[in-house]
C-alpha cells in the first residue's frame, strides 16, 4: 500500500546535515519525510530521534515521493556535483508541475543556475539553499539562504522562517533571489570566513611570536575582545581552541595540530568567481593562498634554511596587543567590504537585485561568520542604499582611520620579526589603494601600450590614444 501523503517537507540523503535539518523540521511541528540512499541510516534516525516530532520514513525514492503533500518539497543533502546530478535525474520524473527540488548543499552557483532552468522547463522549481551554522546550526538554527522562484519562497519560506536562527525575533533566512542568487551568497559568505579564520590566525601569530604570550594567555585575550567590537562566534572558539590542552601530550593543543589547513573549495570558488566579475578579494584571495602554501610541504621543507631575521618579543606587549587588535578589526571591515562589493558585483551581472543590508541580518545569527558588527553593517546599507563599499559609511572610515597607525605598526613589527601576515598586509593595501589620488596603474598602462598597443586615455582628454613608440613617438587617436 502506499503511504498517505502526510508529510510537509522530505529530506534525502541523511547525514550529519541532513539528519539535523530533517530533525529540526519535525521540531517545529513539520511532519518531515525521510530517505537515504542506505536505508539502515533512516531506520536508525526512526530509532534514536523518532520521538523528537513526526517523520514519514519511506525505503524507496517512489515511497519518499508519495509521502509528500503538495506542492511536493524535497530537500536533497548530498554531496555537490555529480551526486546532486543524479539524485535529481532520480526523482524529477517522479514529480509533478508546481513542486519543489532544494538543493541544501555547497552547490557551485552556475550549476545551481544551469539545474534550475532545466527544471523549470518541466514546470518544477528548484531552490538552491546556501545553508551555514555546521550540524549544531542545522539542527538548533542556521542562517538560510535560498534562491530561486518567487512561488518557490511562498511555499517554502514560513517553514525556513521556522526553523532558522533568530536575532532579535527575526529569522536569519530571506528569498536572496532568483535561480542561483542564494548558492552564491552562500559560497561569499565562506569566502569571508576564509578571511576571517586567516587575519585570526596572524593575529594568534603576532601575539605569540612577537607579543611573548602563551596560547593560554592570547585564549584570554581573545576572550577579552570577545566581550567587544570584535563579538563574534569565530573569536570566541578561538579563545576555547587556544585555552585546550591536549591530553596525550599535556601541551596546548595547537601545537600538536599539524599546521596544514585544508579547504573544500567554496573559497577557491570565490577567488575565482571575483576574477571573473573584476571585483578584487585580496583578503579571501590571500587566505585560499595562505591554506594552499601551508599544505606544500615540499616547498616548505625547501625553504627552511633560507635567512631571516631574528625574533624579539616586544617591550610592551600589553599595549602591542591592543594594536593588533585594532589591526585585525580594520582587516575585518575591509574583508567584509570586499565580500559585500562582490555580491553587488555579483547581483548586477546575474539581475538577481540582492537586497545588500538583508545580508548583513539574515548573517547576525546561526552562521559561521555571526558578528555584532553585521547589525552596523545592516544600519549603514538602510542609511544609504547606493553604499559603494563599507569604507564609505562615516562610521566605519572614522574606525578605520583610527585604526590605521596601529595597523601600520603591527605589519612593520611582522616584517621584523619575520611573521608573514599576508591577509593584513593585503587589507591595508587595499585601503591604501581606495585612498590614493594615484595609481601606479598609470605606468602599467603605459608599459601595455609599448608593447602592445592597448591604447591608453589620458586625464585631459575624452577617448582612447596610442604612442607610437617604435616610430617617431608621436601620439595618435584610437
């Protein structure tokens, strides 16, 4: 017989996030269908977590299907790629005009974008779902990021509401926009995460090396800038990273952590992505940079006896720590300029009309990169739509210019000392570059027309020109 479609929402493919979201629907009252691949997994969620709320458990992709009232809401969680692929070959032909396929994984967005125009040509939508928070986020409430159809957020976006974050009574999850809109928020998102793991990082680096802490005393230091402006879910793990000790060993543990960082590619992706549309990253760019060198080790191990300078701990480290706090938190505003600018960037090309403040509102809560902050950002984007970039709301230049001779003493006292700090040196160049009346871009477009004949224009005149530097070096019109 088969079931009765009874269930509002199914989940396939039940691992560690699926398992949770499909969990964390059934809490808030949703009857949740389930379905994976190796059906033991689903009999084992029935028998730990069934009495958690009401799930449909089914064996089979026709069961699954038919468990689902209509419109039919099927969330895949699988890997990205070829698996996404082939679950939606699998259960497309078993729906109807009018439901829905959720992709809840780290999909590339143009496959996101490629799969949803597929879809709609048979009349099913298709939702590609940024979700972030990790297990403990899907299960107690992530930040939600969907794409997609308008119809497709009217029927699926009081269930998200539901089950996502909330901060200040309001869900971290909104319609980002059309087709791949909210896959590509979402792989943002992890490319301001990169960035803000790697300027943490140097910032553990320059206190431990050049400051003389201890991992022990930087996790109370991080612990003091925890209860400040730099209040964030990534600030204060780190304190608990550095404070634990590792048991076989009884040394700090991030010390007997082999110091390579690994990466899943959303990153990668973002550094990519941002070539492709001209917006330049360098803080995300330098920290997929920074994991990539720690994992050759064969480059590392080349380079060890080559020379540098000595190391000496600073003669106030106390005062040298609050400099590198105002170091990093001027790093961070830039960062989350950069990734804020891409996503403008990103909204114009596609004709998604991302909304830029609700970002900065749906990311206060559930996510990786939850910060204090995001509120001031949401404040700056209400104030003035049309904001260019983060550096230009009063508030955060007037924060940035106070930061910046601290931040200028913390990279020289890096250099020094020996301690590669690529992600602040990369912010502060950044900012260096917005300010300056001139680039050196001047020359390079001079080189370019030597030996090329790009062309250049001139700051005095309307139109393109060339030189004719094989000749006689005459100026012409292009």
């Amino acid at each position: 017989m088969a079931p009765q479609a009874t269930a509002q929402i199914g989940v396939t493919g039940l691992g560690v996030m699926g398992r949770n979201l499909a969990r964390n629907f059934a809490r808030h009252g949703y009857p949740t269908a389930l379905h994976n691949r190796t059906t033991a997994r689903t009999d084992a969620i029935m028998d730990e977590f069934g009495h958690e709320g009401t799930f449909v458990p089914s064996h089979t992709a026709q069961e699954f299907v038919a468990s689902l009232e209509r419109p039919r809401r099927l969330l895949i969680m699988v890997n990205a790629g070829a698996a996404t692929d082939a679950v939606i070959g699998e259960f497309a032909p078993l729906l109807e005009r009018g439901d829905l396929i959720i992709d809840g994984g780290n999909a590339h967005f143009i496959d996101t974008r490629r799969r949803e125009a597929a879809l709609r040509e048979a009349g099913i939508h298709f939702v590609g779902m940024g979700v972030s928070g990790g297990e403990e986020g899907a299960l107690n409430g992530p930040s939600i990021m969907p794409g997609g159809s308008t119809e497709s957020w009217q029927a699926l976006g009081p269930m998200l509401e539901a089950i996502a974050a909330k901060v200040d009574g309001v869900p971290c999850t909104t319609h980002v926009g059309p087709d791949g809109a909210g896959h590509f928020v979402k792989m943002v998102h992890n490319g301001i995460e990169y960035a803000d793991m790697q300027l943490i990082a140097e910032a553990y680096d320059l206190l431990r090396y050049a400051g003389g802490y201890s991992p022990a005393q930087i996790a109370e230091i991080f612990r003091t800038w925890n209860a400040g402006r730099l209040d964030s879910y990534l600030i204060g793990i780190t304190a608990d990273v550095l404070a634990h000790t590792d048991a076989k060993t009884g040394l700090p543990f991030v010390d007997v952590v082999l110091d390579q960082a690994e990466q899943k590619g959303t990153g990668r992706w973002t550094v990519q992505v941002a070539l492709d549309l001209g917006v330049p990253v360098d803080g995300i760019a330098e920290a997929t940079f920074a994991r990539s060198l720690s994992g050759h080790t064969d480059l590392r191990a080349a380079a060890r006896g080559l020379a540098g300078p000595g190391r000496e701990a600073v003669s106030d480290p106390d005062a040298f720590a609050d400099k590198v706090e105002q170091a990093l938190y001027a790093s961070k505003i830039v960062s989350y300029a950069q990734g804020w600018n891409m996503i403008a960037a990103g909204s114009a090309e596609y004709g998604w009309d991302i909304d830029l403040g609700t970002m900065a509102v749906i990311w206060r809560g559930g996510c990786i990169i939850r910060a204090a902050f995001l509120d001031r950002i949401r404040a700056a984007y209400a104030a003035n739509r049309e904001l260019p970039t983060l550096l230009a709301d009063p508030d955060f230049a007037k924060e940035v210019t106070e930061a910046q001779d601290a931040w200028r003493e913390v990279i020289g006292a890096a250099v020094d000392n020996g301690i590669p700090v690529p992600g602040f040196s990369a912010a502060l160049a950044y900012y260096d570059a917005l300010r300056a009346q001139r680039l050196p871009a001047a020359l390079v477009q001079g080189l370019r027309d030597y030996f090329g004949a790009h062309t250049y224009r001139r700051t005095d005149a309307a139109g393109s020109y060339h030189t004719l530097w094989a000749a006689d070096g005459a100026e012409v019109t292009r």
